[in-house]
C-alpha cells in the first residue's frame, strides 16, 4: 500500500506574456492575464515592470 501513486503527468506548458520587475534585486512577476493596470507597479518592491515572455505551466 503506502504512497506510491506512480508517474505523474508532464504539465503542459505554452508560452505566456508576463510582467517582471524591473528592479534587478527583486524576482516579482505576474501573469499579463491576471492584472488589471496598464503599466503595473511590482506588487513586492512597488518598482516599474516590464513585459516579456516566459515558458510556464497552462492554467485551466
């Protein structure tokens, strides 16, 4: 018995617009889909945030 649940499915991931901190000492971003500000601030470190790409898992 135990907690072997054998192997997990590979998460398919897309390439998606996000929003990074421009502040190099901070790692906030956030999903482009998920803000509501035209040029949002780093919810973190209150820095400017640019866009860019970035490979992550698909939410449903």
């Amino acid at each position: 018995m135990g907690n072997y649940r054998g192997p997990k499915e590979p998460i398919p991931e897309v390439e998606t617009a996000v929003w990074s901190c421009t502040n190099e000492e901070c790692k906030g971003w956030m999903r482009e889909a998920y803000t509501f500000e035209e040029n949002p601030l780093c919810p973190l470190c209150k820095s400017a945030m640019e866009k860019e790409i970035r490979i992550l898992p698909v939410i449903k």
